[in-house]
C-alpha cells in the first residue's frame, strides 16, 4: 500500500524536485560543517539559516496550493496555522530553558515571572515533552481548522466570503496573542531559546540538521501533495474547485472532502511554523498579522497556482528578492511587492512554472496535416448542423 502511494505521488517534476530538496538537505549541511571557511564553497551558518527559513516558507506556501489550487479554498488565514505551530514549538524550547533564565525560575518563563504569574497555566502542562510539543504542533492548527472549517464548509461560505472570514479569524487570533494574560508572552512573544533535544540550539550542527529536517519535510509534504491531487480524490477536488454544484449533485460530500484537504493543509502549515521558529530564534504575534497570509498567496501566484512545485519556487523567490530588496531599497518593498502580484495577475496568470508547462506543451502538439485539419473542420460542421 505504501509503495503504490509513492508511486501514485511520483511523476517525472515532482520526482526531480524531491530528489534536488533531499541532495540540498545533505550538500548544504557538508558544505557548512565539512569544509573550511576559507573555501569558496563554504556555505555559512548565517546563510544556512536564512536558507532554512525560505524553506519553511516554501513549506507553507505549498500548504495554501493544496486548497487554493485545488480545491478553490483562498485561504486568507494559513499564517494563523503557521503561528500556532510555531507557538507549539516556542512553549516546548522555553520549558527547555529551565532554571538558566533571567530570574532562574526552573518551571514559570522569565515572562511570567516577570508579570508575578505563580503558577504555570494549565494549558502550558506537557510541554517539557518534545513528543507532546510535536502532537500540539499537528492537534492546535488541526482542531482550528476542523472546527471552523466544519462550520464555514457546512453553511457553504465559498469565494470572498470564505477569504474573509478566514482573515477575521487570524486577526481575531492577532489581538487575542497580544494580551499578557493569554500567557504567551504578550507582544515580545517567546525567544532567548537555549536547547533542543539537549542541543545547544546556536551550535552549527544544530542549525545543520534543522535545516535538513526542513528540506526533508518540504520532500515529505510535496509527495504527500501530489499523491492526493494525483489520486481519485484529487480529481475531484478538482471538479469541486471548478464546479461545485455539478459536484454536489453527482452525489459527492462536497463539504467532507473541503474539511479533510483543509484540515491536511493546516497540519503542512503548522509543521513550516515549527520549523521556522528554532532556526528564527523567535515566535510572536506579529506572525498572525493578515498581511502575512496575503504574502502567502502571493508567493503561490507567483510560482504557480495548482502546479504543487511552482509556490516552493515563488516562496524562495519572493522572499530571496524581500532579502535583498529591502538591504538596498527598505522603504519601497511593500510597493515592490504589490507591484509584483499586479504583474504577474496581468502578464503571468498561471505563475512561472504554469506558463512554463504551458508553453512547452503547446510546442509539443504536433501541428495536423492539412487534409486531416479540413477532415476535422468538417465533421464539426456536420455535427452543428445536426
């Protein structure tokens, strides 16, 4: 069963991207660790980590393709997943802090100590565990997701609509993690991270298997992807992105299948949220703003909507540019940006990859001979007449 899932996931693109992100996961990492920095080919850790970080965004950019390509769902919220997974992961390295924080408190945070907390909230209990961190990370944007997806699904929110209400959610959860008595740090959020799993989380090796953890997740959630949109079911979220009623009266629990793909999504965006925050050194509530989630579908326009590889591409892009762009020029990125998405709506519709594919599949149809083309005008015009 599992080898029919890896097959039915693997095509001749998505083959070739899973085995350049899993030969990234092992060069970067040696070329970090293994050779001197002296040598032209050394990479870095600062630069790895940057790296990393694209990666993560890649991560949840391909997270927004599996419902916004597929299924039609334009989520203006993935960036609220992607925070609760990184707040899952952030409360697990700061139980790891321990008596080494500023006021050596071995249990309470050095921000709960600081607002005169006594006591370690309840819902903070079990994340001293790294299995129980990691459950949080899949269960907290998970749950959020069933449960408001089964509400909006089941009264048939669709279109802007649901684009709304999706963005009211993040920014509901904006304002609600900016409160000091949420207990999660209230505007500085959580940071000053020592460890992970008893390793120094500043060490180059660290930050080494951090960012091939992330290049192998990428791997993981692109085959994941393409296993379900290749499979029957991808098919026909297919027919539900592009004629939902149709779908509907053909029998299909429409709002079963939106759930399950809105749910799975959610789950890729929280795991690029906890990927994220030991290689950034910080979680806040600056990560639930709305414009985060519109720079999401940004990063999927521009690389490609409904091509799976095309917002891994837009995701390292944009963001690589956002780098860049904003060293040389840091008041005119937001222009720049909004610049970009307007380009792209006007002369690149299908993004990058999408117009790629459609050109070389236009050059390889091969043009019909004359005789066969006046054959084929005829018919057309018999069965019009009929």
């Amino acid at each position: 069963m599992i080898t029919a899932f890896i097959l039915r996931a693997l095509d001749r693109r998505i083959s070739i991207a899973i085995a350049l992100l899993l030969a990234v996961a092992v060069l970067v990492p040696l070329a970090n660790l293994a050779l001197p920095e002296t040598s032209a080919l050394h990479v870095p850790t600062y630069l790895m980590s940057l790296f990393g970080k694209y990666l993560t965004y890649a991560l949840l950019a391909l997270a927004l393709d599996l419902v916004w390509g597929y299924c039609g769902i334009l989520s203006l919220g993935h960036g609220a997943f992607f925070a609760l997974g990184g707040y899952a992961m952030g409360m697990y390295l700061m139980r790891q802090i321990g008596s080494r924080g500023t006021y050596g408190n071995p249990i309470l945070p050095d921000f709960m100590v600081f607002l005169n907390w006594k006591e370690l909230p309840w819902f903070w209990y079990g994340f001293d565990q790294f299995w129980f961190a990691m459950l949080m990370v899949l269960a907290a944007p998970g749950l959020l997701a069933f449960v408001f997806g089964w509400f909006a699904f089941r009264s048939r929110v669709n279109g802007v609509y649901l684009s709304i209400i999706t963005q009211a959610m993040t920014y509901a959860l904006l304002l609600a993690f900016f409160r000091n008595d949420m207990g999660f740090g209230g505007n500085n959020g959580l940071t000053d991270f020592k460890d992970i799993l008893g390793f120094n989380i500043q060490a180059d090796g660290t930050r080494a298997v951090l960012f091939a953890t992330t290049a192998v997740f990428l791997a993981l959630a692109l085959m994941l992807s393409s296993a379900i949109v290749r499979s029957k079911f991808g098919k026909v979220l297919v027919g539900v992105r592009d004629a939902e009623s149709r779908t509907r009266f053909l029998g299909y629990r429409v709002e079963h299948m939106k759930l399950f793909v809105f749910v799975v999504s959610a789950m890729m965006a929280g795991i690029a949220g906890a990927l994220y925050v030991p290689q950034i050194g910080i979680i806040n509530p600056g990560e639930f703003a709305p414009a985060n989630s519109i720079e999401v579908v940004i990063w999927t326009a521009v690389g490609g909507r409904a091509t799976l590889i095309g917002p891994i591409i837009g995701a390292i892009l944009v963001n690589g540019g956002k780098t860049i762009f904003t060293g040389l020029f840091p008041d005119f990125w937001l222009f720049a940006l909004g610049g970009l998405f307007i380009a792209v709506t006007l002369f690149l519709p299908k993004g990058i990859v999408g117009t790629i594919a459609q050109y070389f599949g236009k050059k390889r149809v091969p043009a019909k001979p004359p005789a066969e083309a006046a054959k084929d005008d005829d018919q057309q015009s018999v069965q019009a007449a009929e």
